[in-house]
C-alpha cells in the first residue's frame, strides 16, 4: 500500500478496530499453547525495551500471538496485510521515541491476563485503551503534516 500521512491514520484506525476483535476472540478461543505463545512473544518484546532497544516488529509479534489464538484466518490475514505498512510507518515517522515502553510491558501483560482469565470484553477494552495513544498520534500527526484525518481526536 502508498499511504499518506490522512492514510495512515485510516490505517491505523482500521487495525486498532481489529486488533479489538483479535483479543476478544483470543480470550474466547485460546489454548494452552496460545497462551505460551503470547508469553513468549511478551518477554521477547520486554528483554528488547530493557535492553532499551525499539521493539516496532516484537511489539506486532505480540499483537499476532494474539490473533492466532482467536482461531480467525481471515482476521488474521487482514492483520497481516496492514501491519508491514503500519511498521514501516511507525519507523519512519520515529513514533516510538515519544512511547512509553515500559507501560507498554504493563499493559500487555494485562492483555495477556484477560486472555487467560477468559475475559472476552476485559481483552477488548484493555486491548483499545493499549492502542490509543497510537490511534490519537496518528490523527494529530495527519493533522499536523496538512492532510488532516477526520478532525476526530
């Protein structure tokens, strides 16, 4: 995809509304291995921010341990389809030297629990207040740069 700055916006509006459905269905569907994998992911993404390291690619392995463990092939493949432009974006726009990675371990690891606990709306509302520092950046940042998003913030 060419995305524009109003682009990915939209993009970015579109995967959080995803990635919502992705933990509630992961909450709803997991397995034991599910939840390994998560795990995994997880620690893979906190030993590289306390190596104060950026960890764009680790972060969206978490999000798609997610996705897997909501046995939904279609959701996953849109997730997939969006997520190598919101990367690129992300670093190219340098996104992550203004985020707080540390709270993100944090809230992860509370996305992880309502998965575990098999709480399906806990997941979702975990899951979007996780993504919505992303989601205002992105429209102040179309904004900022003269395309604008919708004006919502």
């Amino acid at each position: 995809m060419k995305i524009d700055n109003k682009d990915f916006a939209s993009l970015v509006e579109t995967w959080v509304l995803l990635e919502i459905e992705s933990a509630k269905r992961a909450a709803q569907r997991r397995t034991i291995e599910d939840i390994e994998a998560i795990r995994r992911a997880q620690k893979i993404y906190a030993d590289k921010v306390k190596m104060n390291e950026i960890a764009v690619e680790e972060d969206m392995m978490f999000h798609l341990a997610i996705s897997d463990a909501g046995k939904n092939a279609a959701l996953k493949s849109l997730l997939l389809t969006i997520m190598p432009d919101i990367i690129k974006k992300i670093i190219q726009i340098d996104i992550y030297k203004n985020v707080r990675a540390v709270s993100i371990i944090v809230e992860h690891e509370e996305i992880l629990s309502n998965i575990i606990d098999q709480e399906p709306e806990k997941a979702a509302s975990t899951m979007q207040r996780h993504l919505s520092d992303i989601l205002t950046y992105s429209r102040r940042f179309g904004t900022q740069n003269g395309n604008g998003s919708n004006g919502v913030h």
